[in-house]
C-alpha cells in the first residue's frame, strides 16, 4: 500500500510499505477514504519532536471504511465508516471513564513522556514513538487498535468531507473554547488564524462571545475575513502582527492593540492556537538553536499581558518541552488563569459535533481550501510549510474515496 513516511528533517516521502494486519483481538483494518494534515504534522517534519524514527508512517486524522475487524470487536461492522480519533483510548482505565481520553493510562507506555513531563498522554496515530509509535493514518489502510473504542461510525446524510475532521480539529477547536471557558458577552482574542483558530472562533460565536480578535499575519487575516460569517462581521478584529511593534517600549505592540479594541482592559480570554516552535525575536530564535529552550513564551507573555486582570488564557498548540523568559510576575500580581487545554479528548465531544452537523448548525467544510492526491502528499507537505497557495485546510484522497462532496474544492494534481 502508499503510504506518507518520514525519512529525516524536512523529508517525507510516498513509499510503498505492507499493509497492516490484525494483531490484536480488538484490532481494525481502516481502508482510509480521507485523510489531511494538520499544523502539528509540520513539528514533525521540522523533526523537533522527539524519537521520530526513519520509515514511520504520519497522520492522525483520517476517515475510511471498515476492512477487517478483530475476533474480540463488537460494534463495528465490515462496510461500514468510520472516523478515528487521533488518540488511541482503552475505554476502561479512570481518565477514559470520565471521557478525558487524551489522558488514556493504557495505551501509551513511553517512559520518556513520563519522565519529561511526570505523567503521560494516550498514544496518538503518527506523532513519534514519545506518543506511543502507532502508524498513522496518511495511508491506504491503517491499524486501529481497540477499534470498538476508537471508532465512530458516519452516518450516510454526512460526507468524508465533513466527518473527517471529527478526528482531531473539531474537538481540538471546541476544547480549546470550552475549557478555557468562553461566556456569554466576552470579548476574546485568538493567536493563530489556522483551522484550529478558525474553529475556536466559530464555537466562541456560538457561546456568545461580543467580538472576536484574531492576531496573525496576511494573507490568512484575509482568508479569516473571508470565511467569516456574514451576519457576524461586526464582531471581527483582525491584528496583523508583523505591522506592529516587538520587544521595544515605544510603538503600539500586540499588547496595547488589544487593550486598546477591548476598552483599555484587553480582553477576558485568550485562545493560543499557534504553538511555541516559531520564535518572533532574536533572542528566542538563537536560544532555539542553540538547545536553550524548545519552545518560545513569545505568544503566551502577550497572551498574559494582554487579557484583562482575572482574565483566563487558554493553551491549545503544540508545546514540547521548555520555554524561557516567561513573564510568571504578570501572571500571579494579575491574577490570570493560565489553562493548559491538553491534547483535546475527542471522544467527550464527538458524539455532539457529529449532531451539529447532521442538524446544520456546524459546517467544517468552511476550513477546505484544497483537495489533494494522496500520492502528491510529500509535495502537499512542502508547500503547506512554505506557506503557498493559500492552503488553509487540505482533504486528501485515496483510491478508496468517494466521489467528492458538493460544494468543496475540486481535486489539485501535482
């Protein structure tokens, strides 16, 4: 079968590899009629996440039809599709209990990821052995273990198109609003205008949030204004951060922007949609290279500094390991709630947004900016690091997929 690997910094490729197999009881054979990549899938190929080995196969979001089922599988049926959440849960230990099944004690035994951060995540599909070195799902066929636990079955009235981004972005985006807690009335601002950023401000929206600023440079500010909704446009701010001041006392900063839009107090939450890998200022990109830290506290500083005091600031991207300089004095004198909103749990919300969208109050095809060949995804990498063509969010076919959705973009051939 094509399958996406990596083979070393900035290097993916579409190689032939075997097929998987049933290991264990509860396993399944997802042939994958859709898949993606996400913004996260980008730290991998820049190769800082750590115990990426030659030859693994990336991805964690993707959508198919069920192959093969294991003897132990109870509810999931040959012919039959199924999204997969990037996480891979056991059902049964005391964090999946509760839904929270990011945090799986079962399915990921990386001693590493203990070590480094005194506890550990479920395994993930594609993202390194320190997440628990599943196989992921930018592939013709993938193993899904614990299949009957993983799996949500799409009904037949909503597209790949749409159910495939159940598996990560959606509850990623509506995690990322409800755990740092978006009331009604408030006034929010948003770091990074990706899909994940995009999402978060739709659901914000939907929790009765007053106006909505998104910090980002162009050209995705405008295809934010774009894709916004008409009949909210009054609540839109757009903060285009390259066009202002960093690290000086004088000239307006992403700061003083802020306070300034939302009435000299700055707004009562921010959503860090972002991740910390891509440093603004000389010093964090020299201590970055020189191994002094991992990750920037650029974007988290003007997220404390700007919110209101008791404001709460909400942590979605990716951070891996340590940051310096971080203004821990503005944080505690103000009071501001600092929420690391975790790899989302998937299987908490995706039950609901699936009815969201079968009811047509929720459409993820608004992120679609391209549609691609499975077998061009090496080059789909390339261009989405280097910014090209507007991508926004991709769907990526195989030979397996359904004929494409009305209204989404047509297929690119590369």
């Amino acid at each position: 079968m094509k399958a996406l690997v990596w083979q070393g910094k900035q290097q993916v490729a579409i190689v032939n590899v075997p097929k998987p197999k049933i290991i264990e009881d509860r396993d399944v054979i997802l042939k994958v009629t859709g898949t993606t990549v996400c913004g996260s899938d980008l730290h991998l190929l820049h190769g800082v996440i750590m115990q990426l080995n030659y030859g693994d196969i990336l991805g964690h979001e993707f959508c198919g039809v069920a192959d093969e089922i294991g003897p132990g599988v109870k509810n999931v049926k040959i012919g039959k599709r199924y999204v997969a959440s990037f996480q891979i849960a056991c059902g049964e230990c005391f964090y999946c209990k509760q839904k929270l099944t990011s945090q799986c004690e079962r399915t990921n035994t990386n001693r590493l990821m203990k070590a480094l951060y005194g506890g550990q995540t479920a395994g993930f599909f594609g993202y390194s052995h320190l997440a628990g070195g599943f196989a992921g799902g930018q592939a013709e066929y993938v193993r899904v273990p614990l299949g009957d636990v993983n799996l949500l079955e799409i009904p037949d009235d909503v597209p790949d198109e749409k159910a495939l981004f159940l598996s990560d972005v959606l509850p990623t985006s509506y995690n990322a609003v409800k755990d740092t807690a978006v009331y009604p009335g408030d006034n929010v601002a948003i770091f990074g205008a990706g899909p994940i950023g995009q999402m978060a401000g739709i659901f914000a929206l939907s929790e009765g949030a007053r106006k909505i600023a998104f910090v980002d440079t162009e050209p995705r500010l405008t295809a934010i204004s774009k894709r916004w909704p008409e009949t909210h446009r009054d609540k839109l701010q757009l903060i285009d951060y390259q066009t202002l001041s960093f690290g000086v006392t004088d000239g307006e900063t992403v700061v003083s922007k802020l306070k300034g839009l939302f009435d000299g107090r700055g707004p009562d939450v921010a959503i860090e949609c972002a991740a910390g890998e891509y440093a603004k200022g000389w010093l964090h990109w020299l201590e970055m290279c020189l191994g002094a830290e991992t990750d920037t506290s650029e974007i988290l500083n003007e997220m404390i500094e700007s919110v209101r005091n008791y404001g709460r600031a909400g942590v979605t991207g990716v951070y891996v390991g340590y940051t310096n300089h971080f203004n821990i004095g503005s944080l505690m004198q103000r009071g501001i709630r600092l929420i690391g909103n975790g790899q989302a749990p998937v299987h908490l919300y995706w039950t609901d947004l699936l009815e969201q969208i079968r009811g047509g109050h929720l459409d993820p095809t608004q992120m679609l900016s391209h549609r691609y060949r499975l077998e061009d995804l090496d080059k789909v990498y390339q261009k989405f690091d280097a910014k090209e063509d507007l991508i926004q969010k991709v769907f990526v076919e195989t030979r397996f997929s359904f004929p494409r959705a009305s209204g989404t973009p047509g297929l690119i051939v590369l």
